[in-house]
C-alpha cells in the first residue's frame, strides 16, 4: 500500500468518524509479524504486550498472527478473554500485582504467573494450593548488567522489576520449595527502544546465558524462556530502523547451539514484543482548527494534542523532546516541496500541549489534517483523556480495503463499538470483517 492509499484512507476516516482519531493499519501489522518470523523462522515465539495497545478488536485480530500475550493487569486479562484468547496462552508480568489479580489469574488458567517478588511467589503459592491447582511461574530476573545503547535500560539499578540475579539462586530454592507453583522457566526484560542491531544482539547472547547458568544451576527443565526484546521504531528524523537481518545473523547461530543442551529441546523461547509490532502501523490523525503567528512563529493549533498522544508530546519517558514524524494530508496549499517551519499544538490550555516543535510542513490552513506517525503504540491508553473534558478520540482499524470503527467505551469500561453502519466500503466485493458485523 503506497503513501498516497494509505492517505485516502486516512481522510476516509476523518471525514467518516470524524477528527481526532487514531487510525491502525493491519497489513503493517502483518508485514512485521512476516519479517520476524522470516528471520527468526520456528526458533523463537512471538508475544504481544498488551500494554502497547490494549484495543479489543486488535488482540481479536491477533489471535492467531502471534503466539502469546503478554499482560499487566486483571484489566487486561479479562480484555484479552474478551477477544477470544485462551488464557493458557497468557503471561502476567508487573511487579505490582494485587492479591485478587492474582487470584484472578490463576482461577482464569493464566498459562504463566510471571513472578516478580517472593510476595508475589507466597501469594500466589497459597492461592493455588487453596484451588488444588499447580501454578506454572516464570520468575522475572533483573540482570546485573546489560549492554548500553537501550533507551530505558533495566539491569544493574535498583528497580521494582523482577529479582535481582545478586540473590537469585537464593529466591529459586525459595520458589521451587513451594508446592502450589511450578517453576516453568525464566523471563528477563532488557530494556527499551533499541536501534542498534548489535547492541540487541549481544543482549539476546547475554540473556541465554543467563537462562543457562540458572536452569543448569538449579536443574530446571524450562518450558518457556521470554526474552523481553526492547526492538525499538524509528519515531524521529534521522532514526533509522533496526537491522533484523542482522540480529537474526548473530543470534541464530546461538540459539542453535543453546537447543543442542538437552534441557532446552522442548523448551519455548519466546520474544515479548510492544510496540516493534504495532507503533508503526497506527496514525494519530488530527485537524487544524485555527492558525496564527505569534512574534514570528507560525502556530497550528488542532482539535488533538497532549490529551489524546501523550508520548507525541514529549512527555512518556523522553529527556530530551523531539518531534515524532508527521505529514499532511494532501496538499492544498502549493507544492509538497514548499515547506514553513510550524509549532503543532493541541486544544488545551497548557502550554506543554505541543506535537511538533519547527517541524517542516506545507503550509497549513485551517481544515487541514495532520498525521502523526508511529502512533500505534502507547498512544491513546497511555494519555490524560479526561483532562479538560475534550471527547474521546474514534479508533478505526483498516482490515484489507474495509474501515472498522473499533473506538472503545472508558465509561462503562473497555469494549468494541462495530455496528453496522461504521463499515466504509471502499471496493466492491464483501469483507468477512464487515460482514460479521451485519450478522
């Protein structure tokens, strides 16, 4: 799909649902899964953290395209038991956990209780054995150290994540003598938003090792091993993507040699993955309201902003602010190469509700819409929606040539909004996604 059909849709969208929106293309999606399993082949398992995007109708559309999900809350369990995803196929990390999430989880059948404290383990083992069951746990492992080039690096300071491997062979005699848990394996998280095709690479080397040294130590025979990826997207000019030839090049070799052991024949190693899969596949799509200048600067002022993309603002982790990737739709006002220097902010009354900080686009007027790129991941859930009481943005999903209004209730909780008049044709022919929701 070119630039130029992916923009049509994106106005289709605007026009039908109305603006600001967030709009997810699943072909993207696709193309992503394809290029990791192409690389990678059998060798490694794919999970999806929920957290990333938590929409219904997405973790419906991706039961079957990945093997795993990966979930922090009892709130996303039960969206993920909503779209169908069979909670053996479940792992629950986050080092936070409520007793009654646990309880929950482990009533559900969650396939694996990521354990990230010996509370959790102690709960959790009473919880099982008081329901006959044995749980299967993964124990979350906080590295010593890691190599540097992560842009959250998680390994060797204090942290809420996991155990720290200073006393974890101590925590895994603990955990293996509790009779409600079964330790089924290891999950370490890296880090964050990583380009560096080598730097991922030795961190995967790295991870096996210590997969290795704890399961020989202690004689696990693991079922699921999760390497916690960090594979990062190029959100900013000058970003470049990560090299997965690369990566796969240098790790594959490894994890042929690491299946020789025998403990690990069987064993599912499995990589976590956010926003790798779906940031690029979503667009934030916003319109102009008004335009002026002010001391010399030309100011775009959109019906979307900090409310609706927190992370577009330079607020969800950055030090430094830069401004995402973003172009207009269409060009109405001269040539695409006539480009003017414009700040892009959002309806709010702060001044730190800002898009784009000088970002180059043609010269925009009012009705005109931007798209923000990257902004299928961590966009609309990890905002302050509430504030200042603007309405909640429309989600919309492109499923082959069909638009799918999939915008989901925060009143009465998570839930898809697909009736029937929401499906835009945009061939002839009919789409199972569209005609499932005239059933």
């Amino acid at each position: 799909m070119t630039r130029s059909d992916e923009d049509e849709l994106l106005k289709r969208a605007a026009d039908r649902f109305g603006t600001p929106c967030f709009v997810y293309f699943t072909q993207r999606i696709e193309q992503r899964i394809s290029l990791l399993r192409t690389n990678f082949g059998p060798d490694l398992g794919l999970s999806y953290a929920v957290k990333a995007n938590p929409n219904p109708a997405l973790l419906e559309w991706l039961s079957g395209e990945v093997d795993h999900l990966d979930i922090s809350s009892a709130g996303e369990l039960r969206l993920a038991q909503e779209a169908g995803w069979d909670p053996a196929l479940l792992s629950f990390t986050g080092p936070g956990k409520r007793e009654a999430e646990i309880r929950e989880a482990i009533r559900a059948g969650v396939g694996h209780l990521v354990i990230e404290s010996l509370r959790e383990a102690r709960i959790a083992d009473r919880i099982a054995r008081q329901a006959a069951r044995v749980q299967p746990v993964l124990m979350r492992i906080s590295p010593e150290s890691l190599p540097k080039g992560f842009g959250d690096q998680m390994a060797g300071k204090p942290t809420p994540f996991g155990i720290d491997m200073e006393v974890a062979h101590d925590a895994i005699s603990i955990i293996q003598s509790l009779t409600g848990l079964s330790l089924a394996g290891f999950h370490i998280y890296a880090g964050t938003q990583c380009l560096k095709a080598d730097v991922i690479a030795e961190t995967y080397r790295h991870l096996l090792d210590i997969f290795a040294r704890l399961c020989s130590a202690h004689d696990v025979k693991p079922a699921m091993l999760v390497m916690g990826s960090g594979l990062g997207v190029p959100y900013h000019q000058g970003e470049t993507p990560v090299d997965l030839r690369f990566v796969s090049r240098m790790l594959n070799g490894e994890l042929s040699t690491f299946r020789k052991e025998p403990r690990f024949t069987n064993a599912k190693i499995v990589l976590e993955l956010g926003r790798y899969l779906v940031s690029q596949a979503g667009y934030f799509v916003t319109r102009v309201v008004s335009t002026k200048t002010s001391r010399g600067r030309r100011i775009a002022i959109c019906d979307g902003g900090m409310n609706n993309h927190l992370p577009a603002s330079g607020h969800f982790g950055m030090v430094m602010r830069r401004s995402y990737r973003m172009h207009s739709i269409g060009v109405r006002n001269g040539s695409a190469d006539e480009t003017e220097a414009v700040d892009v902010v959002g309806p709010l009354c702060t001044s730190i509700d800002r898009l784009a900080s000088g970002v180059e686009l043609p010269r925009l007027e009012e009705g005109d819409l931007i798209a923000v790129h990257n902004s299928g991941a961590y966009g609309l859930t990890a905002s302050p929606v509430h504030f200042i009481s603007h309405p909640m943005p429309e989600e919309v999903m492109v499923v082959a040539d069909t638009l799918l209004r999939i915008t989901r209730s925060f009143a009465s909780g998570p839930a898809r909004a697909c009736d029937s008049e929401d499906a835009v044709r945009l061939v002839d022919g009919t789409h199972p996604a569209a005609a499932n929701q005239n059933a």
